[in-house]
C-alpha cells in the first residue's frame, strides 16, 4: 500500500521511523473501487438480459431464451445470468463465454426440453455439463455410464471379431 502525506520529513522520530499517531493522521481513505476489465468501467448495477439471449461460446453462436439458461437455479448459467455477474459482449452484441462451444448446444437442448445428447457425444456433453454445473444433466451418469459401457463394449465386441 502506498500512503502519500503532506508532512514534512521533520515529523519523523530521530530513528527515521514513525510514530503509531503519525500513521493514524497520514492514513488516506483509499478512492471508492471500481470494476474495471481491460480499462473500460464495468456497470455496478445488476446486468439486465433480454428475454432472447444472443450468445457467443467460443466463436460457436447461439440463441436461446432467458429463461432456458435460467431453468435450474443451481447451475452456472443460471448464475451467469442472474444479473449478478458481468458477462462481456462481443462486438455483434452477443453474450461471449470463454469455452468451447462445440457441445453447447446439447446442453441448451436439455435444458429447453430434457432431451439428452446422442450416445456419441454423451461423454463429450457431460464434460460441458460438469463445467456449467447441470446438475439434472449430471444426474443422468448412470444412464450415460450405461450407455459409455454399452458403446465400449460393442466396440470391443467387433474388435474380437475382426
């Protein structure tokens, strides 16, 4: 911390160090923070959405409704879109997120409609699901760990025969 005073070297003790009681009077109260990302002020106030969502995951666009990324309240998403968080834009408008988008649209998929993802993609969109904290998604292991079992397995079962 950097404390800058108006007092003159002399206030000092004889020793060069300061008093308990110069410390007090030289403190300064720091300036009210700000948010800042890449020197542009973030708002304070609570982030407001629109009820149709542009999104922007990783380069991959999406749309969906509000209210499909706020369906569970325990996940990221609906965290991320609480109004709590600031979520930056890019420059078409659309809210970016920083991940892969590949298998995102599975996810918003059960979201939307509880429809799981095709048993080629299940381990890839579970991965997604851990990340954005799907938990009724994630709740579905045992089905998707049935499914990654019956895949290996007949994977294995035409491998002996070849």
């Amino acid at each position: 911390m950097v404390v800058v005073t108006g007092r003159e070297p002399d206030s000092r003790r004889q020793d060069g160090a300061m008093s308990s009681s110069d410390a007090e009077d030289d403190f300064l109260e720091p300036a009210t923070p700000t948010a800042t990302q890449a020197g542009h002020a973030l708002p304070l106030l609570p982030q407001e959405f629109p009820e149709v969502v542009p999104l922007n995951i990783g380069g991959a666009h999406f749309t969906t409704r509000l209210s499909t990324l706020r369906r569970y309240e325990d996940t990221m998403l609906a965290a991320m879109f609480s109004g709590r968080h600031y979520i930056p834009t890019d420059s078409e408008g659309r809210y970016f997120i920083d991940r892969d988008g590949t298998h995102f649209g599975y996810c918003a998929d059960f979201l939307r409609s509880g429809d799981l993802p095709p048993r080629e993609r299940v381990q890839a969109v579970y991965k997604r699901a851990q990340y954005y904290a799907i938990g009724p998604l994630l709740e579905q292991r045992f089905g998707t760990h049935a499914l990654l079992q019956r895949t290996v397995g007949m994977r294995k079962e035409v491998t002996r025969h070849l």
